[in-house]
C-alpha cells in the first residue's frame, strides 16, 4: 500500500513512548503554528527538519512525501488560484486573466501550508495508535459531560474514522487494481482517467456501505454501548512532560525565527 496517511507503524521511539494526551496537545499546538507561520522560508526549514526526524525514527518519509500526489489537484488549484486573483506584478496574461508575481508567492505559500498540515498529520498517525487517540480524546473531552456532551459517541466516532482510513486505502488499491485488470486506464489522458475513476467510485462506495453495515450488525450484536466505554488509564511521567516541555521550546524557536526572517 503506497498510502501512507492514516497508518499507525509500531515502534519504540521517543514519540511512540510518549503520553497520547501530550502528544495530542503538541501536536494541537504545532497545528497552530503552522497557521501563524508567515514566510514560505519557515515551512521549508520545517519540512527538512521533520523529514531529518522521521529518518531517524525510521519513519516511510519518502511515502508520506509520495501519497502527497493524491492531492496535487488541491495544490494546484491553490496555486493557480492565487496566481490570477492576488493583484500585483503582472507576470503572465492568459485571455482576461492576469498572473501576478504576488499571486505566485501567495499560491506557493498556501500551497507549502497544505502540504506542511498534511506532513503532520501523517507523522501524528503514525506515531499515535487509534487507540491511543482514543483515550487521549475520552480524556480531554471527559469535562465537557457536565454540561452532558456526548463524549462517549463523540470518542467512538473518531475511532471507528480512523479506522476506516487504512481500510478506505487498501480498498480503493484493490478496486483498482481489480479494474485495470478488465482495462481501465488510469494513466492516460484526462478523459480517460475521468472515465476510469468513475468505475472505481461506485464500487468503493457500495463496498464501504457494505463494511459499515457489518460493523454496525457486530456493535449491535455484542451490546456496545458508547456511554459504557472504558479505556484504560495511562499515567503521566515525568519524562512525559520534558519531552512535551522540549516539544514546545522546538516550536517557540521556529516562530521566533519567522518572524526574525519577516524583518
């Protein structure tokens, strides 16, 4: 499977080990930087230094890098976007449509956020069992059945999503594969790829449904109930929160260096 996002890989590194709810709370955090990052500089010294650390982890890097091209039509309307309709330097004119200089570092600059967001996202869901997101989730959530929010459907629900990620996955590879076999083209022109992801999209729709369906028969059959759902209490040590602490100083050192570049 050459999807990478959305699979968890096993290992003893010093982000496995660490607590989920801190890990979920840097991660929350590093997710609000990005935001507030301002210069296409930063988010390249970000994407070498995570790719630096998923390295040494032993992380697929090189796969998060190549499941980014499901997504090349968001980035690059995000580009093209920008190009036309951020005013500034003409550079180019195609027909009414002006591309101008300052359109182009917008779009790129959107277009680096996305694939930063994205990078993270696949590393968090590699470090972090679904379990363990669970847990972490029941746990920060666990204050809000006060005011009775459903905490309980609310945990279940991201749950059952993130499993459902890796299965969307192999899915969607086996209908594919099952679909060139009988002459589909996925490499051809527009046209034909169109055509040929028409015949992926119903099939992978009713096959979901159908997975859905199943799950729901076992849940109701075994009696589960999301009010009634316990997960198993994980300590918080010490370590926890130096590498938590060492996280967040990380994350203060390349905002103060957006902003030093921004000068």
């Amino acid at each position: 499977m050459d999807f990478a996002f959305g699979n968890y890989i096993e290992g003893k590194s010093i982000i496995h080990r660490m607590n989920p709810i801190l890990k979920l709370l840097l991660f929350f955090i590093i997710f609000i930087m990005i935001l507030l990052i301002k210069h296409i500089y930063t988010y390249l010294i970000i994407l070498f230094l995570v790719s630096i650390i998923g390295v040494i982890l032993k992380l697929p890097v090189s796969k998060l890098f190549y499941s980014i091209r499901y997504f090349i039509w968001l980035l690059i309307f995000t580009v093209f976007f920008n190009f036309f309709m951020v005013p500034g330097k003409i550079i180019f004119t195609f027909y009414r449509l002006n591309g101008t200089y300052e359109g182009l570092l917008t779009g790129t600059y959107y277009g680096l956020r996305i694939i930063v967001i994205m990078f993270f996202a696949g590393v968090f869901a590699m470090v972090t069992s679904p379990e363990e997101l669970e847990y972490s989730i029941v746990t920060l959530l666990k204050p809000l059945s006060i005011f009775k929010f459903p905490v309980g459907e609310t945990s279940l629900m991201f749950s059952l999503t993130l499993r459902f990620v890796p299965i969307i996955s192999e899915e969607t590879r086996r209908i594919i594969t099952a679909q060139s076999l009988r002459g589909a083209k996925f490499n051809g022109n527009l046209v034909e790829r169109i055509k040929a992801l028409s015949t992926v999209l119903i099939p992978l729709i009713y096959s979901l449904f159908k997975r859905v369906d199943e799950i729901a028969n076992v849940m109701e059959s075994k009696f589960v109930d999301p009010h009634k759902i316990v997960v198993e209490t994980r300590k918080i040590k010490g370590i926890d929160f130096v590498y938590f602490f060492t996280g967040n100083l990380l994350i203060f050192m390349l905002f103060l260096a957006d902003r030093i570049i921004g000068r």
